[in-house]
C-alpha cells in the first residue's frame, strides 16, 4: 500500500511525450466543437479538453468552443480591399486640406465632401468617425473663409456630435473657428442630461453590439448624426450614419457562419480560418450522453466518425487525436441522427446453476442441488445471525453451567 500510495503522489516525467502523426504536420492550435454547447454539461465539456491535453502535447492549445471563437471574429472581419479604402479616404481628405491652404476652396469643398460620402457608404471601415470629425472640422474653416455664419455652425455642431470631447488644436485651425467650436461643445455638453439615445433595433431575438462614433457600447449621445457600426456573432458588421431623430432598423442579413457543428467543409474551413486552427474535434451527445467524434483536418476534410459504444471515450479521442484520415472523402455526419449505429445489448450473464442434464445418469443428485444450495444459504443465514441478527427472543434462555454440571 505505501509502494501504491508512493507511485501515486509521484510527480509526472518532465520528458516531452513521443511525436505523434498529428504532430508530424507542424504547430497551430486544435478547436472543439460541440453540437449544442449549451446543453452539455460543463464536467462533461471539461472532461473532453483534459483529454485532448493530455494527448496532443504541450506543442498545441485547444480551444474549447473554437465555433463561438470564429463566430466572434467574423463579426470582425472586413475583406483587405474595404480596409484599404481608408488610406484613400485620408488622402482625398489632405488634398481638401492642400486646397484649402492654398486658397483653392472650391477644389478643397469638394474634396471634403467627396470624404464625408464615402464615409457614408461604408462606415464599418476603421477610423470613419475620426476621419468624419475631420472633414466637418474642414467645413467649418472653409465656411468661415467664405463668411458662410450659418455653415460654419452646422460644420462645428456636426463635429461636436461625433465627439463631444475634442478640442480643434489653434495650431491648424484659426482662432474664430476653435471658439465657436467651443461654444457649441459648452452648449452641448450644459444639456448632457437630455442627450438622447440612438433609436437603433435589430431582428428580434439576435444579440447584438453597438458601436457608436468609434467608441463600443450603447450610451445617450448628443443630437445629431453618428456614426454606427452593429457587430453580431457570425454575421460581418453592418454600419449606417444614423440621426438621432430617424430610427434605423438592423437589415436581417444571413449569417456567413451558423453555430454549432460545420454542416460541410465549407463552414468547417471558415472556423478554421477565423479562429486560426490546425485541425478540429467535432463532439456530440447522444442517447443518454452517448459521445460521438469526428475529427476535421484544415485544408484537407473530414475524417471518419466514431461513435461510443460500451468501452468508454478513450478509443475514441485516441483515434481522433492520430488522425491520418483527413481527405479521406468522409462527409460531415455527428449532426444527423441517422448514421448514429445502435448501441450492442451487453454480453449475457453467465448461468448460476448448472443444468441437470450435465448429470446424465444423476437425475436424483442434479434434482436435488437446487435445494442443497438453498439449504446451505438458509444455514449460512442462521450462522450469521448470531452476529448481524437481532438478539434471541427474551423466553429462550440457555443454562451453559447448568448443562454441563454431572
């Protein structure tokens, strides 16, 4: 026992296990994938990622819900092109600033107005609302040049709206135009009790996050126009200039990644993509939590299902993690219900009493050992009773000395 209990508390080897053919493939991370997460319990969802550990080496990490992990990034997401325009938009917005120091103010007008148009047809792109703040700063120095009073606080409320908390640096911007800047930031600001919130609503029942002016989270904001950005799991933001005064419905766009297990290779390879993985693990429960695994090899396709019968998870994460099968042509299947094999009855008890035709010739002994056992159980329960059974009745009383006296 102090052998066991030794060999028990030993620490573990602090060797690197031996490389294994998942391994042979380089680093990148492993993601779990279960198919409905919410209703597994979290023992059973920590249990599977103590295995997949313990297995894949310190060489990986494993993402336990890599699906929630590639939904949230999508809602991130922007193709390379749209991020791109933003560096156009910042120089059309310094050539409307070349223009306007060169005293060129038509040239530089339309400049800025060509910005504040293409921040409006694509607000979801990095940096829209300071490049906005910008361009209405820009306004109001053009509409000052021209002795324009009425743009010139348009141009500053409009600035003031997006950030309430920017000051126009006296260094760019002249003198005239910073102060009715502040002015209009002080009136601003003297009614920030009252601010409204943006009138904004999306499809019922879809969780959303707001982004308002560059800055996340739903808040009251001055009146006046803002820029907005919606971010939902598994869909691409979806952004719009929104007045405080004029509703703006959320458009029902289709999800580019559903939760949940990847129907096909398609959906698996996005998961891969945007939570940046080397292979998946596709678990399910079934069947009075009957496991089932598939493993998903990136780039490559889906290996074969297992299914967990009488033996246990370790057959099944033991061949998952070797892997091997990837591109084999093997389609997505733990979210059917059909391919699931039923369960084999287990093995028939073997028989207590030996059957009386073994004792050919024996009829009377083979009749009678039925009862010779039931007598010897009875016996054997009359033995015990002396220990575990209740004390003897109080009108049974037995005289030791009394018997043994001549």
């Amino acid at each position: 026992m102090l052998l066991a209990a030794a060999l028990h508390v030993a620490p573990a080897p602090t060797t690197e296990p031996a490389a294994r053919p998942s391994d042979a493939a380089g680093g990148g991370a492993v993601g779990v994938v279960w198919h409905d997460q919410a209703t597994v319990a979290p023992a059973i969802q920590q249990r599977l990622m103590d295995e997949l550990v313990a297995r894949v080496g310190p060489r990986r990490t494993v993402v336990a819900d890599a699906s929630a992990l590639a939904r949230a990034r999508v809602a991130l997401e922007l193709p390379r092109a749209r991020v791109d325009a933003a560096a156009g938009w910042r120089s059309r917005l310094d050539e409307a600033i070349v223009a306007y120091r060169a005293g060129q103010l038509g040239a530089a007008r339309a400049a800025v107005t060509g910005a504040l148009e293409a921040v409006r047809s694509d607000p979801v792109v990095p940096g829209a609302a300071g490049l906005a703040w910008q361009a209405h700063v820009l306004r109001a120095q053009l509409s000052w040049a021209e002795g324009d009073a009425e743009g010139l606080e348009q141009a500053v409320a409009a600035a003031v709206a997006l950030d309430p908390e920017a000051k126009p640096s006296t260094r760019e911007v002249p003198p005239p135009v910073v102060e009715a800047y502040l002015r209009q930031r002080e009136a601003v600001e003297a009614q920030a009790a009252s601010w409204p919130s943006l009138p904004v609503s999306g499809p019922p029942g879809v969780p959303f996050a707001v982004e308002i002016d560059g800055v996340p989270g739903q808040r009251p904001v001055p009146p006046g126009e803002h820029v907005v950005v919606i971010r939902r799991p598994g869909v691409p933001p979806v952004g719009a200039v929104v007045d405080t005064a004029t509703p703006w419905v959320v458009p029902e766009d289709a999800p580019v990644l559903e939760p949940g297990l990847p129907l096909d290779g398609k959906a698996a390879e996005r998961i891969c993509e945007s939570a940046e993985l080397r292979w998946l693990v596709l678990a399910r429960l079934r069947d009075e939590h009957r496991l089932g695994l598939q493993r998903y090899d990136c780039g490559e396709g889906f290996g074969p299902a297992w299914y967990e019968a009488r033996d246990g998870w370790e057959p099944g994460i033991e061949r998952v993690v070797a892997g091997g099968d990837g591109g084999s042509g093997s389609p997505a299947v733990l979210h059917l219900d059909d391919p699931w094999p039923a369960v084999p009855p287990p093995p028939r008890p073997r028989p207590l009493f030996v059957s009386s035709s073994s004792y050919a010739g024996e009829g009377r002994l083979g009749r009678a050992l039925p009862w010779l056992l039931i007598g010897g159980v009875i016996a054997g329960a009359v033995s015990l009773g002396v220990i575990y059974g209740r004390e003897p009745s109080p009108s049974v009383a037995i005289d030791g000395n009394g018997f043994l006296r001549p």
